[in-house]
C-alpha cells in the first residue's frame, strides 16, 4: 500500500502560501489527539485538528473502552483494593514486557490517578463495582475489571489488584470515552477538519512547519506556528508495513476502524524519524476467558502450554507465535454448564464425544496425547495444585466426561458457527515512532525533531513485547496529553 515514499515532505519554498495556519496542528482525532487537542488548546494554543475520516473517533471510537489505571483510584477503594503507583508498575513492567519502556511506563503509573481524574472531569463516570468474572469485555455497567493481575506469575511480582476501569455503559465503551474527548477539545477551542488525508510533512530546514493533506482530491496546506502532534494510529490496515515489520498479523483480522495505515509513522520516516518495536503487536484469538479457565488450552499436538486463566491476550500471543496450530479448547459438561450466559458468548462446542480417545480422532491430535494432558492435568488438580503452569485454585477441579473441544478459528458469530474464512485471530500493531516522554519525535541520531510530536499508536508508548487492554487508551491519552502541552509550549 503506502510507504514511506509516498509521504515525503514537502520544502518550505515551495509553498507559496498555506490555505490554513494555527500553533499546533493535530493529525488524527482519535484518542491520542482528542487528549493532544484539548490540552493544547487549554494552554492557550490555537489548535486545528485533522481527520481522515468522515468524523472524529477512528479506532478508539470502536474499542472496548477499558482504561488501564491504578495507584490507588476511587473506585479501586470502593470497591476495597489498595493500590498504589509501585505495585501497578511491577505488575506492568512484567506483563509489558520484555522491554517495556521503564522511563515512560514509570510516569504513567506516577500520574495513574490524576489521569482518572482527568477523565471524570471530562465528565466519564466509573461505578463503584467489580466485575468478577472472566471476560474479554464485560457486558455489565461495572466499573473494574480484572485484566490478568491476579494470575501467575503476576500475582507473585505484584500484589494483585484490579486496574481495568471501564465507563458506565455496556459492552463497548470507546464510543463514550471519543465522545468526551471531543466535547472537551471542542469546548476548550480545538477546531477540527474531517475528510482530510494528511500526505506529507512541511519542513523549513531541519523544522517540521507544517503539513501537506488531500481534501476530497484537492491539496490543501497547513502552516503550524508552533508543531505538528502526529496520533495517526497503527499500521495494521498495511499490508505492506506488516510484510516489512509484524508478519504475525498477516492473514488475520485487524482491530481498526480501517484506516489505521501507519501514514503518520511513514512521514515520520521520510524526514529521518526512528521508530522502536515495530515487531510488537497485540493478538488476540477467539477463545473465551471465562472457558478456558474451566478447562485447558492444548496445541496442535494436545500439550498444555499456559496457564490458562492469564489475560487472554497473553495467552493468545503465547499460543499465535510460539505454538503449533491449531489450537483448541477442552472443556468438560460441568465445566460449560458454569459459564454464565453473559460470558458464553454464543460459543458452542466443535465436538463432544464420550471419551478423549474419541475427541483425539476428531481434533487429528496424537494418539494419546489428549488423554495424558488431561490425566496430568486431574492428578495434580484433585491435589489443588498445578504444577507445571500454576492456574488459580479457583479453577482447578479435575475435568470428567462427556468432554468438548471449541475451535477457537470459527470466532465469537452468533452460534458460534463461523463461515471458515476467519483464523480466529485479530490484533494491531504496539510500534511506531520513537519519541520522548513528552512526545518529541527523535531522530535516528536520537535527536528531536524540531517543531514534530507523536502519540498514540503512531508513536511507541509504554509496552515492551506484551499487551494489556486498556494500555492503548490509557497511555495514548497520557501521553496525548503531554504532547499537546509540550507543542503548546514550543517556540520557533
């Protein structure tokens, strides 16, 4: 699709004057850039923000809305959790990483609990409640969720407590929380121009000045004063950025609105931008967390290899890169008749049979080598105990027939019955451009970029080689937010 090429910048000279100029521009109006417009413009910036699409909210418009917080918030007390900023970074240097961003992971933590002040002033509300179960995404209105804190070896680095908040409503919640944003952006000043596809930098000298864009196939130009704040999103909607750097995503589905096509990261390039883990990707197969709990998680071989009440993006990310597929869950009678209706999902069984000789045939597993996985797995959990992966004791219970196996590849379609066209897996890219903790893109010579920021998914926040939800809109309105006040603050 596009590469760097296509966005390269564009000389000061040669623009003879610019349709439009304010101090900071904003490229993208997603999370990062509803956060980035608002604080610039609340710092006394005249702020233009760009949208690609039709509208503000892109990806995070269409995100589950959980927002990685901790340290200690209100709802955390209320709902009887100590925190504090300490513990909730041991627990993300571990599940981020390896090679999570210390330096910024660690202003993060540090301003947790400011940062969920931020968004209740923003007028977000959080109810004081904790939802229990195993999920990737709640259909209650409850304000907590666990995302994997109380599972080993977490529970071990850190004292386990919950740190995933969600806004009042049901199910999905990013459409609330972009709803907000812009409001609030709005209200503070941010203006903002939609169906406007940003093409490449301006640069007087070495100086990000402003930006190139098309409009309904007309070029239009933007002068900013004071910087750019690129928040253009990922590159999963890239099929050729995904060859070059995360080919684990090739083939599967993308988590995006669709336009997620790492251009801003490709601007930055073309003006000699360095980038930082742009391998890294959040995976996610369709296995219900609530299921596997209850059962086990066998490779194409019928071997265990996590423990399967870990955050189910760890344990797809476990099962998508380092496992033989395809992957199955097993699970007995009693086992899927617990699961509450509201965490089923609609998921139903692939095959049942009366004994795991019978289900081995079905699955083209190894002759006994489901039969010694679950003979393995009963002996130790009669003993409440599991020795070789260390699941909670809540869920270990030895697992008798009738048994079944769910084919994680027909997705979470109603029924449970997928057309084939899926591989049960989605994800979106963690990497992007290199910037400081106050989103100063650097140069590969680890240099900033005068007049240039990122944040968001365009840039590289917190994470190492591991993912936790809420960690995307969590850090890219953190560090949105920097952005902004440190464009609003630079002078030419």
């Amino acid at each position: 699709m596009d590469s760097a090429r296509s966005f390269a910048p564009v000389r000061l000279g040669d623009i003879d004057t610019f349709d439009h100029e304010t101090d900071v521009l904003v490229v993208g109006f997603g999370c990062a850039g509803g956060a980035a417009g608002y604080e610039a413009a609340t710092a006394g910036a005249d702020v233009l923000v760009l949208e690609r699409a039709g509208g503000p909210g892109g990806s995070s418009a269409m995100s589950g809305g959980e927002l990685y917080l901790g340290g200690g918030t209100p709802v955390q007390r209320a709902c009887g959790y100590d925190d504090t900023a300490e513990n909730m970074f041991a627990y993300l240097r571990a599940a981020l990483g390896p090679n999570a961003d210390e330096d910024k992971l660690r202003l993060y933590c540090d301003g947790s609990v400011e940062h969920f002040e931020w968004f209740r002033e923003r007028g977000l509300t959080f109810n004081p409640s904790l939802y229990e179960g195993q999920s990737w995404m709640p259909s209650t209105q409850d304000g907590l969720m666990w995302l994997g804190e109380n599972a080993y070896p977490y529970d071990v680095v850190a004292g386990a407590v919950p740190r995933g908040h969600r806004p009042a409503t049901e199910s999905y919640g990013g459409w609330l929380i972009m709803e907000k944003l812009v409001a609030a952006a709005t209200e503070a000043g941010a203006r903002h121009h939609v169906d406007t596809r940003a093409t490449g930098l301006v640069l007087d000298g070495g100086t990000v000045v402003g930006l190139v864009a098309r409009k309904y196939g007309e070029r239009v130009t933007y002068r900013a004063r004071k910087a750019v704040i690129l928040t253009t999103g990922g590159f999963v909607d890239n099929e050729e950025m995904l060859a070059d750097h995360a080919p684990v995503l090739l083939g599967h589905g993308k988590v995006s609105a669709g336009l997620d096509d790492g251009s801003g990261i490709a601007m930055g390039l073309a003006i000699g931008a360095a980038t930082r883990g742009m391998s890294i990707t959040q995976i996610a197969s369709s296995i219900l967390p609530a299921m596997i709990c209850r059962g086990m998680l066998v490779n194409s071989r019928g071997q265990r290899f996590v423990n399967e009440d870990v955050y189910p993006g760890l344990a797809s990310v476990a099962a998508v890169r380092h496992q033989p597929g395809p992957h199955w869950v097993i699970i007995d009678e009693k086992g899927y008749e617990e699961i509450p209706q509201r965490d089923l999902w609609n998921v139903r069984p692939a095959f049942v049979d009366e004994t795991l000789e019978g289900l081995e045939k079905d699955l083209g597993l190894p002759p006994g080598s489901l039969e010694t996985a679950v003979s393995t797995y009963n002996q130790h959990a009669e003993q409440g105990e599991d020795p070789y992966f260390h699941k909670n004791k809540r869920w270990l219970r030895p697992l008798r027939a009738p048994f079944a196996a769910i084919d994680p590849r027909r997705g979470f379609a109603p029924g449970g019955e997928g057309d084939g066209s899926s591989t049960g897996v989605s994800g979106f890219t963690l990497g992007g451009l290199r910037t400081t903790t106050d989103g100063a893109v650097l140069d590969v010579s680890a240099k900033a970029i005068a007049g240039l920021y990122a944040a968001g998914r365009a840039s590289s926040g917190i994470h190492g080689e591991g993912y936790i939800s809420g960690t995307s809109l969590g850090d890219g309105t953190f560090f949105g937010r920097r952005a902004g006040r440190a464009a609003a603050a630079a002078r030419r």
